[in-house]
C-alpha cells in the first residue's frame, strides 16, 4: 500500500516542504462488517471473507470494510464472494487511480481519491474504493491506520439523520460526502496561508516565498486534478440507470455535487491568488531593485563632479627648470590654503546636488 503524503506549512504563515513521497504502510489489512436497519445495528471484526454474512435485498443493510491493501488474497476471496468484477479489483490494487465509477452486471463500481490535513503541516492522499451492490456495499481504503469513515460511523451508531432509515445508495452517498468534505478544512488552511504570503510578499519579498509559493500551485493543482473528475463520478451517479440508486438519493448525491463545484470555485480562486502573489513578489523584487539602482545612480551623480574636481587640481603643473612659474600654470598649487578651499567646493558641489535632487524628488 502506497500513500502519498504532501507537506503544507510548519508554520501558519509559511508553506514549507520537501515535495510528495510514497510511505509503504506495513500494517496488516483490517476486514470488518456491519448489519444495520432503522430500529439495529450490529458490527463484526472478521477475521476471513467465510465469517461474513449474505446480503439480503430489501433487508438490513451489510456494509463491509477492508482496510488496507496488503492482502490481495483477502481481496481476491472477497471478490469471488460478492462476484466482484476482476477489472475492478485489479484497479483497487492499483493506488492513484483517476476517480471513476464503472457500473457493472451485478453492482456499480466507484473511485475516489481524498486528500485530507493530517496533523497541522501535512497533507494525505489516500484512495477509496466503493461497490454497490443490492443490499451490500464494499467499502476498501487504501490506508488501515485512517479512519476516513469516522463521520459515517459516528452517524451510524448515534442514529442521527436519515442513514439508518435507507439502503446501501443511502451509504454510498454518505461516504461519497465525507470524501469530498475532507477537502474543505484543507483549503481553509490553504487560504489561510495564501492570505499571509500575500501580506508577507508586499512588505519583505525573499526568495523563501517563491518556494512557498511554488508549493501552494502544486498542492492546488494536485486538489484540482483529483476533485474534477469526482465531479463528474457524481454526475454520472445522478444519470445511473442501474437502479441501485434511489431518485431520493440522487437528491442528496446533488447537493454532494454542489459541494465538488463550491470546492473547484475555492480550488480556482486561490490558484489565481497564488499566481497574483508571484507577480506581487516580481514586482515587489523589480521595485526594491529600481529604489536600489536609484540611490546608487543618485550617490554617482554626486561624485561626479568631486572626481571632476579633483582631477583638475591633481594635475600638478610645477614651474620650469629654472624654478619659473608658467604664465598659465594653476596659482591655487602653491595657494596656503588651498587645500581646505578644494573640500569647501567640493562639499558646497554635493550640498547642491543633494538640495536639487530632494526639489526634484529623485530622493
């Protein structure tokens, strides 16, 4: 089992990291089931694939989950139990895969890919797959030591809302929405940290923030590639015609839907915010660099005359060699104090310049 694992920032105003990696997962595949209806709900471990009931059409609802990766023979049996289709199961093997559904004779098919925050400066992509069949629904997750479905369970056993009260559809559709509800607190805290590059970018841009700002693109354009086509799995569960889909489920599978199309607008506009705060940090840099270039520009203009001046008094005309002055020779050479007079210009010169370069405000 591979998972991916993408860093976000280890501080709130910083985006930090070293890129995606793969992390193999040595715990040991989970298989666990659960039997519920309106008035009970029983839930199992299982040790094998034989200890699992019959789903029954039109009776209590089974709900299997397998947890993990490891055991392909656990999968292999689950699939002969349930006529999984071999296709299907070969693409669960297959992490990062593009999320789909795929109906199917006897049950539909569906992928999701859920990125999520784990801890504060961390972000996880863990892959979901789910069968629906007539009474049951498999569930496999990518990662044993997630609990994606905690929401779901949470529901479940608190009989809150309307989970206990429909079928496996009705299961599906939850699972489906707290996948794509992971991904709101993800991009809060993205826009979080947008919000501070932004300010951080205007008053003291450093080639930091280009890193970060890199690293926010990618993340959102990972969210991006996974979120977009889970919106068009959701659309093409809201035109299934299998019939294992209710029509008052689909009504919740459109506001899901709504929920992928809100998260593709949030997705967007903050790419558009980092792309706006690369441009910000260009131009903050060609700025600072402009001001730079302008004082020094300003501090040449200033001792341009100095070196003008002090190249016409250093040309030392000394008298003949019979110790004659030169008709044209420089008298302030041998003038008493012609040395403090020669600093009295030149600072009278720079005093000048300054004065007319702050009336000109070049300053």
């Amino acid at each position: 089992m591979f998972r991916t694992k993408y860093s976000l920032p280890k501080t709130q105003p910083q985006l930090q990291g070293q890129g995606a990696q793969e992390t193999v997962s040595t715990a040991p595949t989970q298989l666990r089931y659960s039997r519920y209806d309106h008035g009970t709900l029983e839930e199992f471990k299982a040790s094998s694939v034989d200890e699992i009931p019959d789903p029954t059409p039109g009776g209590p609802v089974l709900w299997v989950e397998v947890d993990g990766l490891r055991d392909t023979a656990l999968l292999q049996a689950l699939g002969d139990r349930f006529g999984l289709h071999p296709l299907a199961l070969e693409d669960v093997l297959n992490v990062g895969q593009r999320p789909k559904v795929e109906p199917y004779e006897t049950h539909l098919f569906i992928v999701l890919q859920m990125m999520s925050m784990q801890g504060e400066h961390e972000i996880s992509r863990e892959q979901v797959a789910l069968f629906l069949g007539p009474g049951f629904l498999i569930s496999i997750e990518e990662d044993p030591l997630t609990d994606t479905f905690k929401p779901v369970h949470e529901k479940l056993r608190s009989g809150r809302g309307l989970i206990r009260k429909n079928g496996a559809d009705y299961l599906t559709y939850a699972i489906i929405d707290a996948v794509v509800d992971q991904q709101f607190p993800l991009l809060e805290h993205l826009g979080e940290a947008l919000d501070m590059l932004d300010t951080e970018v205007v008053k003291s841009p450093s080639q930091r923030h280009v890193q970060e700002l890199h690293e926010c693109k990618r993340l959102l354009a990972h969210l991006r590639r996974f979120v977009w086509p889970e919106r068009e799995v959701i659309s093409a569960l809201l035109h299934d015609e299998s019939g294992l889909l209710k029509a008052e489920t689909k009504v919740y599978l459109r506001d899901c839907y709504d929920h992928t199309v809100q998260i593709m607008d949030l997705i967007e506009s903050y790419r558009d915010m980092a792309s706006g705060n690369m441009e910000m940090y260009l131009s903050s840099v060609a700025l600072r660099t402009n001001e730079i270039m302008r004082v020094l520009t300003v501090i040449s203009s200033i001792f341009i005359p100095l070196t003008f001046l002090a190249g016409v008094w250093g040309m030392n005309f000394q008298p003949d060699n019979q110790g004659q002055a030169l008709s044209w020779n420089m008298p302030e050479l041998r003038h008493p104090y012609g040395y403090p007079i020669c600093i009295v210009i030149m600072v009278a010169v720079a005093l000048f310049q300054l004065f007319y370069f702050r009336r000109k405000k070049w300053l």
